[in-house]
C-alpha cells in the first residue's frame, strides 16, 4: 500500500477486522480497495473496517466503502460496517448517499456481537490438486444439501462445484478451499486457488473429467464470477437454494 497509508487485516475470528492508519485520499483509496476486495472474497461473516487512526483528505475517497459494500451485497453477501470514523468522515459520511449503503457505528464495541447477527450456514474443506478432488467436492454438496433440506439443489450444485474443482486441478494445479454458504434465497458455492490467472468460460478440455466447463457453469447458476484473493483467486457461482 502507500506509505500515506496502511491495513492491519484481523481474520482470526468469523468477522473480518481490517483498521486503517493514515490517510484516504483518492490515490490511497485504490489501494484500500484492493485490501478490502481481498477481505470480502475470503467470506467472513462479516467485514468491519476501523477509521479511528485514518484522516480523510478528500470526501469523494469515501466512495471506496460504498463500491466495496455493493460489491459485498451482490457476492459473497458478507455485511460491511464501518466504525468510528473521525468527526469530519462521520460528517461526509451522513450527508451523504453512502451510509444508506453502509453501516455506520460510533465505535468497535458492537464487532463482537455482528459474528452473532450475521452467521450463516457454512461448510468448507481444503482439496489437494489431484482427481479425486471433484468426487470430494460432490460428496460436500450432498452433506451440505441434506443438512439444509436442499434436495432440489443438490444436483445443479454438484455439477457446478465439480466444474469449478476440476478447473483448479486442470489449470491451476494449487492446493484448494471449497465453500459452500447457505444465504436464502440462494446457495453459494466458492473454490479459492493459489493462481492469479483469470477463470474464463472457454479455452477448457472438454474430455476430462468434470470437462464441460465454465460454459455449463454459467447455464446452470443465476451469477458466476472470478476475484482477487489473498494469494490467488476465487471463483464463485450463486444457485437458487431449493
């Protein structure tokens, strides 16, 4: 990041901490954008983002949490809570559009009880690159569908996971995350890598195992798409949960 600025991330519990020092302008904020993106592509409960050490230069940097905040509303769903920014940036901040998109708080005592409004169901596991892979990712679909009385999902859900797996193994060749979170109305399934190469619908071995691609992913699911993560990407579909 700028030295103006800089990001201590605390992902130790269900809910994401990230406390900023320095200043916000509108070259520092592409930078906390990226932090934050990182953030919610790992799927916390929740996002909290503390401003107590950070001035803000410009008001329009503030515009930073509220494209992070929508991003987090379409996918993965992971509520974002500002708190205790300075006088002047709660000031902007409530003039302004940008709190009826995000949540501001005074202060950091409420960042323990969010773990506990916004939990959902979620289940992970972490695959190795190799075959057997995508019959692990199918077997997680059926437990996760049968806890969560989904018999209509399991189906399309597995076809998809499986997709998302076998690219891992075809193409990225890294140790794997699989997730799949339970937030109605939809099912959430999620593989995070440890390659930085774009997921793309094409260009896939159409005769390997769980080889019909991310063509077929993008037919059987409402939204699909690819982000930064910490060390690599994540590719994420969203399904009706039925």
């Amino acid at each position: 990041m700028p030295s103006r600025i800089s990001a201590t991330v605390d992902d130790q519990s269900p809910v994401t901490v990230v406390r900023l020092r320095g200043d916000l302008d509108l070259v520092t904020m592409w930078s906390v954008h990226a932090v934050l993106q990182r953030c919610v592509a790992a799927q916390p409960d929740a996002l909290v983002v503390d401003l107590a050490e950070t001035r803000v230069t410009d008001r329009s940097a503030l515009s930073v949490f509220t494209a992070i905040c929508r991003q987090a509303a379409d996918w993965p769903v992971v509520p974002t809570v500002l708190c205790s920014p300075p006088p002047s940036a709660a000031d902007w901040l409530a003039a302004s559009t940008a709190c009826q998109v995000v949540p501001v708080r005074p202060d950091g005592a409420e960042v323990a009880r969010i773990a506990d409004t916004t939990a959902v169901p979620r289940l992970r596991v972490r695959l190795e690159p190799v075959t057997s892979a995508c019959r692990r990712a199918r077997d997680l679909v059926s437990d996760a569908c049968a806890r969560w009385n989904l018999p209509e999902s399991a189906g399309p859900a597995s076809l998809v996971l499986s997709e998302l797996v076998g690219n891992v193994v075809r193409h990225a060749g890294t140790p794997m995350q699989v997730t799949l979170t339970l937030r109605r109305p939809y099912l959430h399934v999620a593989v995070a890598d440890g390659s930085r190469r774009a997921a793309r619908p094409g260009g896939l071995d159409l005769r390997a195992e769980g080889g019909r691609g991310l063509l077929l992913v993008r037919e059987l699911t409402q939204r699909w798409g690819s982000a930064p993560a910490r060390d690599g990407k994540v590719v994420w579909a969203i399904l009706p949960a039925t």
